[in-house]
C-alpha cells in the first residue's frame, strides 16, 4: 500500500517535472546557439519567400504564405526535433536523466514543449508580416488567426513524430532523415500530382486518393488555413500527437529493459 | 538499506549477472572488486534503476527497484561509470537542476549546494560550463550532483577514474567519512583503492560473485596463507576462471 502511495505523482509534482527538463532543453538550445540561428535563418526564410508573393500578387493576403510553409517546415522541423533524444543517448546524458526521481512521460513531454516553444518563437517571429499587412489594408484577421492555429498543429505534430524518430535512432542525423522522410510523406501525400500518380499506379486501391483522405496532413491544415476550424481537423492533430508522445515514452521505457 | 537477492540479467545469449545476492547497509562502505566485463556497472545500473533485471529482486531504501523506481532513485546518489553530464550547463546551473529534480527548493536548495560545494571543493568552477572542467572537476560535479539531495545510499561506479594520485587520496578520505552516515557502494577495479576504503568486499567475476567478506577478515586469511591481499584475490579470481575439471 505504501509502495503505491510512494510512486504516485501529484499533478503539481508531474508539472514541476516537465518544467525543469523542458527550462533546461530550452537553456541547452539557446547556449549553444542552435535555437538562435535556426530562428533566424528559417524568419529571413520564410519572410523573403511570403515577400515575393506578395509583390507579385499585391493583394493583403497570407494565404500562399501557410500555403508555402508546410515544404520548408518539413526541413526545418526535423531540424529541431532531431536532437531531442538522439544527442541524449549519444552523450549518454539519458542514464543521468533517467536515474533521476522522472517518469519517461514527463521528460519526453518536457522536451517536446521545450521544442514547441522554440518553433513558436520562430512563429512569432513572423508576426510583422500580418502587422505590415494590417498596415496596408484589411486583411481577413480571423483566416489569419486560423492559419497561425493550423501553423501550430502542423508543428506540435512534426515534432511529436520527430521525437519519436530521435528516441528510435542513435544518431542525430540518421533522426532528422528519418523525420524528413515520414515529414515528406505527410506533407505530399496530400498534393495533388502525387495522389494522381499513386492513383493511376495501383487504380483498383485508389491508394492516392485513401492516403490523401486518411494520413495526410495538408487535408485537416488546409481547413485552417481556409480559416475554418473544426473538431475533425483539430482531433488528428491531437490524436496523432498525443499518440507519438504515448509511443516516445514507451520507446524509452523499453530501452531500459 | 540495499538488498539484492537473485539478481540475473542477460544482455541477448551473454549471462551479465548469474545469481546474484549480497546486502548493504547503512554506515557501511562496500567496495565492489573485478575485472573489466565483470558484471560491477550492470549491477549497479539495475540499483539505479537504470536497467531492468530479468530475474530476482533489488530493494533500496526499502523500495523495490521494479515497482517504485521513483522511490529508488529518490533514496540514491549515482555517480554512472562515464560521468556524462550536460556539458553545455554551468555547473552551479546544473547542480541546481538536479537538486530541482529531487524536489529541493528554496533555503534546503541553498544549503544543500553550499554543502556538496564545500565537500566537492568546486568553489573555483562555479559559474564555469561543464565542457571547459577539467576532468578531476569534471568527476567532482558528477559527484556533487549524486550526493546534493543527501541520499542514505550512495553509488559510485569507477569514481577514482581519471583522477590524479592527490586527487584520488582526496576522494578516498571523502568517501570514508560519507561511509559514517550512508550506505555507499563503490566499483574499482584497483585493490589498493578498496582496500583503503571499504569495510567489505564484493569480489564479482563473470555475473557471480567470488567473495563477499570483511577487508579485516580478508587480510586475516591472507596472513595465514602466508600471501599478500592481492595474491590472495588473484587465486581467487584465477581459479573461478579455470574451467571445470582443470586442476582436479
């Protein structure tokens, strides 16, 4: 009975867990100057490709701006979640993290809101483009608003399944290949020219057209980008989210056996 | 305060650990003695929590390792075999996230610190980064970090390596006060370390242990056989390693 009592957490001491790896995660990233130039480069990035379409369209608008993000973001999101556990395990910093009075659950969420918080800086910091436009004109401020909410579904999934991968591989790079990879797959399996080739290749599955429907990413993120925010939409985020962290914990409690 | 009763693991068809069984209690320094793939830091990782075993039971502090990991590694201080720490943290900032870690806060954070800081003697690399320590400060942190929550058992895996001579004499001083208080359980592969140290040995060959013996009773069978201590272990060693049926 006893023994019971000693291995619950409270919710206040399950958070205060999660706090301090994901403040250190976040200290790591800043100190060795990762977070810093990854920011940077990916705003510049970003801000020149939504800058060009926009001289030359004119119209104060940001939808080819979330229309354009999805590719560069299946580069840049690997990026960041590729050292979540591999650097751990190369580093062999993990034995000391897991010798440590934690649950999996709670480092693997730590680190996880650790890297959210990093790509939301990134997000935030390409906040002046709809300032600049409400500056120009009237743009539509709630498609807006449901575009950025798309942004942040489309990262929280990329970088749940990106850990995963991390906590899967020993290597930092064969991590961000992999995350690439699976990113890709999310990302076109939704577009049109590969759902017509996968269709015309196997015509009595209609594979394409399934991949499209069922796993792609771009169907649900369109919708917010179209400034409509439903259950279904936001429910694969946070299922298939939830279910790679679920998955990372898992992973990492086995490593251990 | 650590009891370990059947103990087995396996890493695929290698038998790491066979069979096995010893105590610790508190106010004891235990030294851990064998050869390199022995089965000390397998062992000592299954105490931590670390590893898993396949087979029997581990209990620290009168927790289960299998059932309460959290209260495990609540009651122990573990300083791992390679010492990995985050090398991009100053040290103060890393001290102060493991203490975090164990629920320290406020004034017992504090004083806790100024304790291991003292007893550690890392007042000069303070506000230094891990990566820029050398590694005799690189091995106190890591000491520091195992000890700042005051846990009643304490293990040390290989906790001399890479220390000079002055440095290891230090330590050793150290770890036999820690020894008055604590229940401290220690590797090496140097007998002279264990020796000076421990109040008992474990001597570990192959996953089973050899001996588990006082060091005053080890000297005494030593000085009847007319053999030093290390000519003593040796044989020991030596004729666990023959295979049956040699020598008969």
């Amino acid at each position: 009975m006893s023994a019971a009592h000693s291995e619950r957490l409270s919710p206040r001491a399950f958070w205060s867990g999660v706090h301090l790896v994901a403040a250190r995660e976040l200290g790591a990233a800043f100190d060795s100057g990762i977070a810093t130039i990854a920011t940077i480069a990916l705003t510049l990035l970003a801000s020149s490709i939504f800058m060009n379409e926009f001289f030359l369209t004119g119209t104060v608008d940001m939808t080819p701006f979330f229309d354009l993000l999805p590719l560069l973001l299946a580069f840049f999101l690997p990026a960041l979640s590729m050292r979540l556990w591999a650097e751990e395990k190369k580093s062999r910093t993990i034995e000391l993290l897991f010798t440590l009075p934690i649950r999996p659950l709670q480092a693997v969420l730590g680190k996880y809101l650790a890297a959210l918080a990093l790509y939301g800086l990134f997000l935030a910091c390409t906040l002046p483009i709809p300032v600049m436009l409400c500056a120009l004109g009237a743009p539509d401020l709630g498609a807006i608003a449901s575009g950025y909410l798309g942004l942040v579904a489309f990262g929280a999934l990329f970088l749940a399944f990106g850990g995963l991968l991390s906590a899967l591989a020993r290597d930092q790079i064969v991590a961000f290949v992999t995350s690439t990879l699976v990113g890709f797959a999310f990302v076109l399996s939704g577009e049109e020219r590969a759902v017509s080739v996968l269709d015309g290749l196997f015509p009595a599955l209609s594979l394409g057209s399934f991949l499209r429907e069922h796993l792609s990413v771009l169907v649900p993120y369109g919708e917010f980008v179209r400034g409509v925010v439903r259950l279904s939409a936001g429910a694969y985020f946070v299922l298939l989210s939830g279910f790679f962290l679920w998955a990372t914990a898992l992973v990492l409690e086995r490593d251990r056996a | 305060m650590i009891s370990v009763e059947h103990v087995t693991k396996r890493y695929g068809a290698t038998l790491a650990v066979d069979d096995v069984s010893f105590r610790v209690e508190r106010g004891e320094v235990v030294a851990f003695l064998g050869p390199n793939g022995a089965g000390k830091s397998t062992l000592l990782r299954m105490l931590s929590t670390w590893l898993a075993a396949d087979a029997g039971v581990i209990t620290v502090a009168g927790h289960d390792a299998q059932r309460e990991p959290l209260g495990v590694r609540r009651s122990l201080g573990y300083l791992p075999e390679h010492n990995a720490l985050y090398e991009t943290m100053r040290v103060d900032r890393f001290l102060a996230f493991v203490g975090r870690m164990h629920g320290l806060a406020g004034e017992r954070l504090a004083q806790r610190t100024r304790w291991v800081v003292e007893a550690c003697q890392l007042e000069g690399v303070l506000g230094k980064k891990i990566q820029h320590c050398s590694k005799g400060f690189r091995q106190r942190v890591g000491v520091a970090a195992a000890l700042i929550h005051d846990p009643p058992v304490v293990l040390l895996d290989e906790p001399t390596h890479g220390l000079d001579p002055l440095q290891v004499a230090l330590f050793l001083e150290f770890v036999r006060a820690l020894g008055k208080e604590h229940a401290v359980l220690f590797s090496t592969h140097v007998l002279s370390e264990a020796v000076a140290v421990a109040d008992r040995l474990l001597v570990i060959n192959r996953g089973r242990i050899l001996l588990d013996s006082p060091v005053a009773a080890m000297h005494e069978r030593a000085r009847a056989g007319g053999r030093t201590l290390e000519a003593e272990l040796l044989e020991l060693v030596r004729a666990a390693q023959q295979p049956a049926g040699v020598g008969a």
